[in-house]
C-alpha cells in the first residue's frame, strides 16, 4: 500500500461527542469548533491541500452539521465492576 503524506486514518462517529479532544493533534475540545476549523479551510500549512478551501457555511448550516455529527451518540455506558471473593 502506497504511503500517503500527510493522511490521517479516520475513526467512526459513533459516539463522538462523547470522545473529545478533536482532530489528529487534539486541539479542539467541541464539535462546534472541528466545524469552524474546517468552514474557514482549515490552517495555513504547507502540506494543506490546494483542494481545502474555505466552506462558508451559515450559521443554520453548521448547526445542523453538529446536530449530525452529535446524532449517533447513545448514553454513555455504565461499567459495573465485579465483586471479588475475598
């Protein structure tokens, strides 16, 4: 398989808004600021891809865009140690 520079392997968004912090180098800590990164293109970098681009979404817009990302959520799981014999 042929490396890629600058790829990042992407995880499933089950449960992200449960699984902060954000982005391969973990500087975001909400949904909301992943989706302002990538509406203003993302970070000036030379290994940024010409084909990043500034998204100008509305405000509606990246609400709704969170309401998305939130929507395969489920309530956190509750872990129940077991008693040891003692």
């Amino acid at each position: 398989m042929p490396i890629v520079k600058g790829a990042f392997e992407m995880p499933t968004l089950r449960d992200v808004a449960l699984t902060t912090p954000y982005i391969h180098h973990g500087s975001y800590i909400t949904p909301e600021q992943v989706v302002d990164h990538y509406d203003r293109g993302g970070d000036v970098k030379g290994s940024l891809s010409p084909i990043i681009v500034p998204l100008k979404l509305s405000a509606q817009d990246k609400a709704d865009l969170v309401t998305f990302l939130k929507s395969p959520t489920g309530a956190p799981e509750t872990v129940a140690f077991p008693q040891l014999p003692q």
